[in-house]
C-alpha cells in the first residue's frame, strides 16, 4: 500500500494537494512528484490527473497512465475510479469496456457512488457490457438511488 512519509513528506503532501487544489500546478507538481516516485498513492493520482489533462504541463498519454494505474494497482478509489472512465472514454488509453467494468467494480466496492452510478448507467445501456437490468438495479441502490429514481426504460404498473 502507500509508503509511510516522513514528517516533512507528510507536509509536502498537505502542500502539494493545497496546491493541486488551488490550481498551483506547477508547485504541485514539485511537492507531489518526489512522493509519486516514493509510492503514495494519492500523490501518483494526482501526478496522473496533471499529466492526462496537460495541468502545470504538456499533456501526457504515457505518463497519465503510468501514474494512474500506480495508484490504482494500490487500491486508491479515486485513481480505480478514473483509470475506469479512461477505458471508458478511450481517454489516454484504447477503449475497453472489460477494463473500465474492472476497474469501475473495484471504485464502487468500496464505497464510491459515482462509480456506483456509472456501473449502473453501462448496465443499463449496454455501454462497454452486455445489458443487464437487473445488475443497473443493484448498482443503482448501493448508489443510493431509489426505485423509482431509476427509469430503467421500464414503464411501472
């Protein structure tokens, strides 16, 4: 899992994501990018962010899903969540509904509604996945969506 940091890690982490936060890229990117090579998690997703969306930088296909799937690869829920929509979109990466279901599965079982949501969406469409109501019907409730918020193309009785 993510590395232990040192006192002054801890703090270049708090500042780095400050930074990412208020939109400092470039600093950022210098507090975060040591921790990255180090191995935390929330600094490699971060990085991949940067790096897919030319934030602070040039954009960067390569470097986004290294930093992405680092992150990921250490069960970090938000980089599980984007390596996801990047297989989803096709985004830095051929399109691959298997592994956006993987990875999108992986976000959504612990906990994150938005994976949820989009699971529940692909199932309902057949986006990336064989069609499968019932499944949109599970994802859509661990999401917190009641029945009938969902208008799965049914029409109730």
């Amino acid at each position: 899992m993510t590395a232990s940091l040192t006192d002054q890690e801890e703090m270049n982490l708090s500042s780095g994501i400050a930074a990412f936060e208020a939109k400092n890229f470039a600093q950022s990117l210098a507090l975060l990018a040591p921790l990255a090579e180090k191995g935390h998690a929330d600094a490699q997703y971060r990085l991949a962010i940067m790096y897919q969306n030319g934030l602070g930088m040039v954009r960067n296909e390569l470097q986004a899903m290294k930093w992405m799937t680092a992150s990921a690869n250490q069960g970090f829920p938000w980089a599980q969540h984007g390596l996801g929509f990047m297989y989803m979109e096709g985004d830095c990466v051929a399109k691959n509904g298997n592994k956006a279901i993987t990875w999108f599965t992986k976000a959504a079982e612990q906990g994150m509604a938005g994976s949820q949501t989009t699971l529940a969406m692909m199932y309902e469409t057949g986006n990336g996945v064989e069609q499968d109501i019932e499944e949109a019907r599970k994802w859509y409730r661990l999401a917190g969506f009641a029945e009938d918020e969902m208008n799965l193309g049914e029409q109730l009785q």
